[in-house]
C-alpha cells in the first residue's frame, strides 16, 4: 500500500476540532483511502472510485 504518511489527508469541513469522531479521505490512483482521524498510524480502508462515488450518491 502507498505511504500513509506520504499522502494529502483530508478532513470533512463538517468535523468539529474537538476532537469528535472523524475520518480522512486520501486520493491516490484509482482509489480511495479511508482512516480514523485520531489513529493516522492506525488501519487504513481502501476503496475503489466507483464505490467510493456510489457511497456518496447514497448518503446525499
């Protein structure tokens, strides 16, 4: 897998910086990467982009 800590995380302008319960979205190639905002060194989900845009479609 790509370097985590190598890649441009981004964090939903909808999170507090309360440290509330976020996660982080990378882009990198065909996927899309996915981890807990609090543990960066943590567990990382890859999903591919067409999954990625359906999850989206369903949560708008």
């Amino acid at each position: 897998m790509d370097r985590p800590d190598r890649l441009v995380w981004r964090k939903s302008s909808r999170s507090d910086n309360n440290g509330g319960a976020c996660v982080e979205v990378a882009a990198v190639n065909e996927s899309i990467l996915i981890r807990d905002s609090k543990d960066a060194a943590g567990p990382v989900l890859r999903f591919g982009r067409q999954p990625w845009q359906g999850f989206l479609r369903t949560l708008r």
